[in-house]
C-alpha cells in the first residue's frame, strides 16, 4: 500500500487515527498498551497488505533481533562485556547475511558466473519492500544495546519501533534513542489538534511533491528511454533536469508524508532533507541528502573506523569505506557501487583541496556541485554504465537545438497555450510545450532552491492554511491517474 494511495488516504489513515485516538481510558498502562498494541496491528495490516509473506518475515526478524540483545544485556549484567561485545557482533552478521540473501544474492551469482565462466541459474527471491531501512534500524539497536545506550526497553516498545508503519518502508532510518523519548512522552495519547493540523498539512505538501511533481517528471523520464537513437543533446539535458528533481520530490515528498503522519500519531520523527540542491559542495551535499542515512553511516561506520581521528590518509580511506558501503546499500548492481564509489572520490578530492577550493566563487561551485550530482543521479538510475556512457554520448551530440516534442509533452502545463494565444505573433504548438517545459523545470529550480523546506515551514491554523492544504490535497488526489511507486520503495 502506498501513501499517495486513495485507499490509504480516505480509508487506511482515518481509521487508523481513530482506532488509536478514540478508545477511552488510555491514560492508564492498560490504556496505553493497548493503543501501542493496536498501533503495532496497523503497521503489520500495512505491511502484509504488499504482501501476505512480509509480516512473517518482520516478525522473525524481530524476535531475532530481541532474543540478541537480551542476551547481550544478560552477559553485561553477568560481567562478561567479551561475551557481550561477541553476542552483538553475532547480530550485526545475522543481520547482514539476513539483507544479503534477499538483496545480493543474484547479484553474486551473475558476477560468479562472469568470472569462473558458469552458468549457475539464478535464484528467485523475493525481496521484502524496505529490507534496507529495516535492517539499519535493527543494527543500530543491537549496537545500542550493547554500548548502554539506551535504557531499558519493553518488548511492546522494541516491536513498535521496528514495525511502525510511517518509517517502515522508505525511512527516516529511526534509532532507538530517537524512538524511545517519542514512544514515553507524556502527551503522546492525548490529540493536539495544532500538532495534528501540522501532520496533516506536511502530508499534503508531500503527496503534491510527488504527485504534482515527482510524476510527471518520471514520465519524461521514461519518454527519453523509449526515443532509441533519437534523443538528442537538448532531450538529454532535459530529462537529467528531470531525473535529478524527480528523485529529489519523490524521495522528499515521502519522507513528509511519513513525518507528517507520524505527528499525527504524537511522534515526532527526524528530519531527512535540508534543501540539499543549494549545497556549494558535495560534502555539503551530504548534509542535506538523506540525513537518516548519512547519520547512520557516520554514527555506526565512520566513527568506529576511526573517523578523522588516525590521520589524512586513514581519513580519505574511511571516508570511501562509508560511501563504498552507501552505494551498495541502495542496490545490487554496479552502478550503485561506481555512484557511491564517485561521491566518497568527489569528497577526498574537496578535502585535499581545503581552502584553495572553498575560495572558488559560491556560484562556481555550485554549479560543479549541481551538475556532478546530477550527472551522477544518471548514473544511479541506469541499468548498466554501458547505458550511463550513452546517455553521456547523447549528451554530447548537437542537432542543432532539436529536441523531442513527445518528451516535453510530459510537461505540458494547463492554460499555457490559452495565455500565449493573447500575446503578439503565432506559436506552433512546439514553441507552445518548450514553454511548457522551461516553465515547470523553472519551477523546480524554484522550489528547491527558494521555498523553505518542509521541516523548517511555520505551519499555522488559520482559514488561509486551511483552504491552501484543502486545494493542494484535493488537486492531488484529483490528479492520481494509477498509483506509481516510489523510487527508494526497492531500497
């Protein structure tokens, strides 16, 4: 079940919020259990929903995952902190051979077969919608845990966390150390109609990112590919503009409607973008992009392997270790590998540099940083490098400005042609979908570079907020034509 679903939004969502919110009586721990109980229900109802399979698999893996750091609790509370230290090792192997077998296992194979010159057959396995988010969420508890992180956690609790259906798919990657204080708030039962309206206005401007926004710009990115050899320099240019902002609304306008629907629930949950396209650098990139993520590999990877601690060359290493790991985190295949592979080499370079880079003009630098991403964004959505290197090829080919009609087609913007009709001279209908297009890339531009982003917007409860998130929710779901999935929904 998706978010941007009229299934979810007019039934899954509203019954959800009442079944917590209505019960009487939940102020007491009965009360309170029972809401987390019934909370914990939803999420596995929304995770079986994509497949009967999956809540099965959830539950396996948390029962795992909980009986390990019960163990590693006991073996700290008898003195054995060796015992310990081997019982959480034991669940972070657990929990990467768990991720591997349902993610990499084909991909091993394929690349086995290329080398020993075999033809092992491949392995159907199905993999479980949000594997990677789920699994980050669990080592980062087991390393909790043993690192006496985190209090004491009840078992409810602990489920909870794992299963929790607005992050449980597509993030924000959550610790337990985040989790809890939101879990224990004293007012998270009680329904406050300011944090509510605030939920339910960031879901709205998440579902308009990625309906609005995200969609469209994922049909021209499908119109390139099917033009063969007829795309010139100018449609390439277009759909890596295309590319580029849609998995930013997509991926962004997820996270909204996730935190937003968490606020409506009580929970508070991280912020995952800070309007990473204004980033000078690709360093600074990164602190913007997927924060859950950046955290969690910074917290639990670089850090342990010595950070910046051990010296420049140990540094650089760390550093392509993280963004190494990074790539193959998003997908198996070798295109992630080089993404990540490109983005930790970028970041070296930035940091040999220093200063002699920081004093090029912002705007130079942001326009490198602005154009490696997105060619680099290329990269990550292609098939292969062989594909990469001839969108790179096309890139570079001029036909004199010629660019495909079908392509900016998936532009076309409502009332455009009814206004250049009242200026001076005739336009073609071509003329009339560049325009189109200028337009809603200029847009783009726009949003990502001016608005303020989702996390840091002022939400107010007024007749104004009210009529604007009414008009944006029903222009959205007005515009729903079949549900498309989310880019990280393979992740």
């Amino acid at each position: 079940m998706q978010f941007h679903s009229l299934y979810f939004i007019i039934f899954f969502l509203p019954l959800t919020l009442l079944g917590y919110y209505l019960p009487a009586g939940k102020q007491t721990g009965r009360g309170k259990a029972a809401a987390d109980w019934f909370l914990i229900a939803a999420s596995f109802l929304f995770y079986g929903i994509a497949n009967p399979w999956y809540p099965a698999m959830l539950a396996v893996l948390i029962l795992l995952n909980w009986g390990i750091a019960g163990r590693e609790n006991a073996a700290e509370a008898a003195g054995a902190s060796g015992r310990s230290e081997r019982w959480m090792a034991f669940g972070i192997v657990l929990n990467v051979c768990f991720l591997g077998f349902f993610k990499y296992t084909n991909f091993f194979l394929e690349n086995l077969n290329v080398i020993f010159h075999k033809d092992w057959p491949l392995v159907h396995v199905l993999l479980p919608l949000g594997i990677s988010f789920i699994i980050f969420s669990q080592i980062s508890f087991l390393v909790d845990v043993r690192r006496g992180r985190i209090p004491e956690v009840l078992f409810r609790e602990y489920v909870l966390f794992s299963v929790f259906f607005p992050k449980l798919s597509q993030g924000p990657i959550t610790t337990m150390r985040d989790f809890l204080p939101e879990l224990r708030k004293d007012n998270r039962f009680s329904l406050n109609y300011e944090e509510m309206a605030a939920g339910i206005q960031m879901f709205t401007c998440g579902l308009f990112k990625k309906v609005i926004l995200a969609d469209p710009l994922g049909t021209a990115v499908t119109q390139y590919y099917s033009l063969f050899s007829y795309r010139s320099n100018v449609d390439s240019l277009i759909v890596m503009l295309a590319y580029t902002f849609q998995i930013y609304f997509d991926f962004s306008g997820y996270s909204d409607m996730a935190i937003g629907i968490a606020k409506m629930l009580g929970f508070d949950l991280p912020a995952n973008f800070n309007s990473p396209y204004r980033a000078g650098t690709v360093t600074d990139f990164w602190r913007r992009w997927h924060l859950s993520l950046t955290s969690f590999l910074r917290e639990y990877i670089y850090f342990p392997l010595g950070g910046s601690r051990r010296g420049k060359l140990r540094t650089y290493v760390n550093i392509m270790v993280v963004y190494l790991v990074s790539g193959l985190w998003h997908g198996a295949s070798w295109t992630f590998v080089l993404w990540g592979l490109f983005h930790g080499l970028f970041q070296v370079a930035e940091r040999i540099l220093g200063k002699l880079y920081r004093k090029v003009w912002l705007p130079i630098r942001w326009c490198i940083t602005f154009y490696f991403v997105s060619m680099m964004w290329m990269l990550f959505q292609s098939s292969s490098f062989s594909e990469f290197q001839r969108f790179r090829w096309h890139l570079k080919v001029d036909r004199s400005g010629y660019y495909s009609q079908d392509l900016a087609a998936c532009f076309r913007i409502p009332g455009v042609n009814l206004v250049m009709q009242h200026l001076p001279g005739t336009y073609s209908d071509g003329t009339i979908l560049a325009v189109s297009t200028a337009l809603f890339l200029g847009a783009c531009f726009v949003i990502c570079l001016c608005f303020p982003n989702n996390q840091k917007r002022k939400y107010k409860v007024n007749l104004v907020s009210l009529l604007l998130t009414a008009a944006m929710l029903i222009i959205s779901m007005l515009s729903m034509s079949g549900v498309s999935t989310f880019i990280y929904n393979d992740f």
